[in-house]
C-alpha cells in the first residue's frame, strides 16, 4: 500500500505538470488581461471554493456513514479530482470508490456520495442563477425564466432519499445488491448550504476579474454568482465535456457579454477556468504529498 501511495503521487504529480504546462499561455494571457492583483486574488478565490465543493462531499459522505476523519478525505477528493479533465467526467467517481478501500466503504456508497454531490452542486447552481439572473440586466426575467423549470426535479432530488433509491432501483435491475443507506437530512441540509456557498465564492471570482476590466456596475454582481452558479450546472449536467469544457465558458460569456462585450466575457471566462484548473492541481499536488502518511486503512 506503501508504494501503490508513492506511485499514484508521482502519477498526480505527473498529470499536473502536463495540466499547468498546458494552460501556461492561457495564465500568461490572463495576467497581461486582467493584471497581476486582480488574477492572484480571483485565483485565492478559486482555491477556497474548490475547498467548499470537498465540504459538500464530506458532509455527504459522513451522512451516509462513512467514518472518513476529514484529514484523509480531503487528499482523496482533491487528487480524484484531476480526472474530472478526461473525457467522460467519471474518472473522479471511480477513483473515489477505489480509495473508499481505506474506510471499508462499500464502492456503492462512495459512488452515492459523489452522486448526491453532483445533484446538490447542480440544484444549488441552479437556484443562485434563477434568482440572480433575472435581476443582472434589463430584460433578464423574460431571458431567464425557463431556469425556473428546472427547479421543481432538482429540489426533488436534493431529497436524502431520492437519489439512493433510484440507485438500489438501478442495482436489482441489473441483478446486484441494492445500496442500502441513506443520507441523512442533516447531511442533506448541510451539502445544501455549503453548495451555496460554493457559488458565492466561485461568482466572487468572476466579480474580481470582471471588476478588473473596469466594470464598477452594481448589476454584475448578480451577473457574475449567478452566471457562475447556472454554468457550473450547465457544466455539470452535460457529463461528456472534460470538467464542463465549452459548456461552462459559454454560459459565462452569455450571462457577462451584456455588461461588458463578447470578446471580455470571453477573456474572463478563459481566466477563471485556468485559475480553477490551478487550484485543483495545487490541491491534488497537496493531496498527493499526504497519502504516503497513511500507514494502514482505518478500521469501521
């Protein structure tokens, strides 16, 4: 277990550079953009949103029974979540389950956790961009009121047990045993919260680069957290794109065009997904370098 640890930290470490040295000109077209400043602190940002997204995990997964002590949850989170760059957006649910081992998780438990989170991420994106967006411009209700639609099945889900029972569904369909747990609603409610507080920050990121290119207009606030909110839903409900690819920058460049034109939506929109990609290398780099420590697999 000892080495299996020390080869998928110089995997991770590996995958990174090839991430950062791919992105390198998008950073430096950022920086020349944006300045120095503002791109350090929309990066701070990023970082301590990614962090709540792990938040919303870990509740769910402590919701769901799973006696992970945080300090060893959060590196599997941040190093699975380099794989969410490869086609298809599964590879951090089966790195998840695999590193469920170290708890005794069953695999069908940790792939209900990243389930429940990608629900509650989507519901809560969701709801910030409905409510926010058709307030950022004039004419916002009559462009964004399909969002509303939306709402009714996504709250549906953000129930403790909607998702884990379509899944034991899912699992005798196909002749295996059903999951057998649930997530409890505090859990429940606590994910809720912290994914609202992931699109705060995230649209605070967004703010700070808009803001640099010298839009003072109260409006883009509303514009940025809730344009960040629904392209993150957006991002997230279309699993073929690598981490929402295309689908996430189009949203944003949609929701800002109106307040500061097509071509700087478009240069912020590039700026936050490299400074993300930045924040989840970091943390995957931290994540790595802390899966060596553990000796043995917890006992449940």
């Amino acid at each position: 277990m000892q080495l299996l640890s020390i080869l998928f930290g110089l995997a991770v470490l590996a995958g990174a550079a090839w991430l950062v040295a791919r992105s390198a000109d998008d950073l430096h077209a950022a920086v020349a953009d944006l300045g120095l400043e503002p791109v350090i602190v929309a990066g701070g940002l990023g970082l301590f949103g990614t962090v709540l997204i792990c938040q919303v995990w870990y509740s769910l997964l402590r919701g769901l029974g799973v006696a992970a002590p945080r300090f060893e949850a959060a590196p599997v989170f941040f190093v699975s979540q380099l794989g969410k760059y490869l086609p298809g957006s599964v590879w951090p649910v089966v790195a998840q389950m695999e590193f469920g081992r170290r708890w005794n998780t069953p695999r069908r438990t940790m792939l209900t956790a990243n389930i429940l989170m990608l629900a509650v991420l989507a519901a809560t994106g969701l709801i910030t961009g409905a409510a926010l967006l058709p307030w950022s411009t004039d004419g916002g209700l009559g462009r964004y009121w399909w969002t509303l639609l939306l709402l009714p099945p996504l709250l549906l889900a953000l129930h403790p047990r909607t998702i884990p029972a379509v899944l034991d569904w899912l699992f005798r369909l196909f002749g295996r045993e059903p999951l057998g747990v649930r997530a409890s609603g505090r859990s429940m409610l606590a994910a809720t919260m912290w994914g609202f507080a992931v699109w705060l920050v995230m649209g605070l990121q967004l703010l700070t680069l808009v803001r640099a290119l010298g839009l003072v207009d109260i409006a883009a606030a509303p514009a940025s957290v809730g344009g960040m909110g629904l392209a993150w839903a957006a991002g997230l409900i279309f699993i073929p794109a690598p981490a929402g690819a295309g689908v996430r920058d189009a949203v944003i460049v949609a929701t800002l065009a109106p307040h500061i034109g097509t071509a700087p939506a478009l240069a912020v929109a590039l700026a936050s997904r490299v400074l993300l990609l930045v924040a989840d290398v970091l943390l995957a780099l931290a994540g790595a370098a802390a899966f060596p420590k553990r000796r043995k697999p917890l006992r449940t």
